[in-house]
C-alpha cells in the first residue's frame, strides 16, 4: 500500500472515531452483526439507548436481548423481518433491503459488476467507507442458468470492466431467486484490497434485478475480513502483522473485532454495506485452479 492511502486511512480511521463518538453520545451505535447489543456502549442489555439494531422503539433498558419492548422478533420499525436475533438484528437493522414488484426478468446469460468502492458501508461504524474505498475490484456475478425459484451463478472479479485472470472463478447452484431479489451465500469469497489478495469470509448478498432487466440495485452486503489475512495490508499502518495485535490496535480507532464465522477466532472485522449497484458488464470467462496454475502472468 502506498504511503498516502495509508496515511489516509490513518487519518480517516482518526476522524471517523471522533465523529462517530460525537454522534452517538451514549447510544449503542449501530450494530449489524447484532451479537454485542449495539456496540461498545450498549453492552449486553442493548446500552442506554438499545443501538440503531434494537429499532425506533427497542431501546431504553428493555433494548436489551429481546430488542426492546417493541423491537422484539422484528428487529424494531427498520428491522422488518430481517431483525429478528439476540437483540434485534443479525442480519442488520441499519441496511436498506432490496425489494421491488416482479419483473418477469430473464438475466441468464448476463454479467453483473457489483461497485463496492461506492458502496455505502455502515460497519465498522465511523471507518466502513474507508475499508470500501480499499475494495478497488468489481465482484462480477454470472447468471449461468436462471429457474423459477434459484439460480446458478459464477464470481469472480474485474477492475474497470478487466477480469482477474489469476483468480479463480467461484460457482454457486441453486442461490435464491425471488422475483426480483436475487440472494447470495454464505460463502468465501477472494477479494483485492489495495494489491492484496484477501478473502470476504462469510459473503452474503443480496440484489434486485431492475425493471429493465438490465442492472442488479439496492445491493446488501454482509461479510467480514479476517485479520490473518491483513497482515500485509495493515504492517505498514499499525506497525504489525500479527492478528490479535491489530485487532487490539484498532481498538483505540473506535474499531473492534468480532468472532470469525469460521472457527470463533476472535479476529474478524465485520463488513456491512448497502445501495450497492450492479451494471451489467462484459462476459466472464470462467477460470479454474489449473488455469491460474498454468498462468504465467500469475506466477
């Protein structure tokens, strides 16, 4: 990473804390994982104000585990069905979810180019936009086959419409379809943060496909980066490689690790973002382990 973006990113990880504790004064903050009641304030009975995860009414003493008294299964007034969990909201309260009317839509065949960088991502509170700003490729989504209720998709990633050839390209069969929300993982996914090569654990996301057929929209995306694999990312800024270091580095930022989805290790920075948008883009060619192997371009 370059000496200004992580300078930057130093700055921004700086400002955004502080904005973000002026902000949320004595609320728990925004908590989309939902697993620690709304951030460091709001500890286990949802803070004093139940987090923006509780819902408009879930806060006050009550936010707590059951997500106030009127947060409860829905995830309060923004939570809708998607709330649900521990203290209203696994699958974050704070997201705008895609919905839309059916639009009779066939998109077998098309590529989609989800925008990331410009997505608008709510955690880490206060330095989300940050970390979307590092996530400079395009996840390409290719509809192979489209049926009533599922679809069989491939990922893999692009840089201003070029593909990665030195990725491997990942199939999914059967991913939901529901007219026109089209919904993704969980899953890993292999993703370029600032030259790096990283993996997006726990990759969930979800779209609608526009009235024209011609875009996914309203993306959601819920996912994590593990710290063992941002070693190389963050040496230069933080001073180490090591994991727990970082995490316990981050801390001072406003920023804190969470259990990983793949084995509990407490080194996992949750990633939420919504209004992501997906043109459609150029065809991807499907590459496998022996053609990266093969590769000399990858070597």
């Amino acid at each position: 990473m370059n000496r200004r973006v992580l300078s930057f990113l130093c700055l921004g990880l700086a400002v955004g804390c502080a904005e973000q504790k002026e902000d949320e004064g004595e609320s728990g903050g925004v908590d989309v994982a939902g697993d620690d009641g709304g951030g460091d304030d709001g500890g286990d009975d949802g803070g004093d104000d139940g987090g923006d995860d509780g819902g408009d009414d879930g806060g006050g003493d009550d936010g707590g585990d059951d997500g106030g008294d009127d947060g409860g299964d829905d995830g309060g007034d923004d939570g809708g069905d998607d709330g649900g969990g521990d203290d209203g909201g696994d699958d974050g309260d704070d997201l705008a979810w895609p919905e839309g009317d059916p639009t009779g839509c066939t998109v077998e065949g098309q590529t989609f180019l989800l925008d990331l960088a410009n997505a608008n991502f709510v955690r880490p509170a206060g330095v989300g936009g940050l970390i979307g700003g590092m996530l400079t490729a395009e996840v390409a989504v290719y509809v192979e086959a489209q049926g009533a209720s599922s679809m069989d998709v491939h990922l893999g990633l692009m840089e201003s419409g070029i593909q990665d050839m030195c990725v491997e390209t990942q199939a999914l069969s059967g991913v939901s379809w529901i007219d026109p929300v089209v919904s993704i993982g969980p899953t890993d996914l292999a993703m370029s943060i600032s030259g790096y090569d990283v993996n997006l654990g726990g990759f969930n996301f979800a779209a609608a496909v526009s009235s024209d057929c011609g875009a996914l929209e309203q993306g959601v995306l819920l996912s994590e980066l593990d710290m063992r694999d941002m070693g190389d990312v963050f040496s230069d800024l933080l001073g180490t490689s090591d994991p727990g270091q970082i995490c316990a580095l981050m801390v001072s930022f406003g920023v804190s690790c969470e259990s990983c989805s793949s084995d509990g290790e407490p080194v996992c920075l949750p990633l939420a973002a919504d209004m992501i948008e997906g043109p459609e883009g150029p065809d991807l060619v499907l590459v496998t382990s022996t053609d990266v192997a093969d590769n000399p371009d990858c070597r």
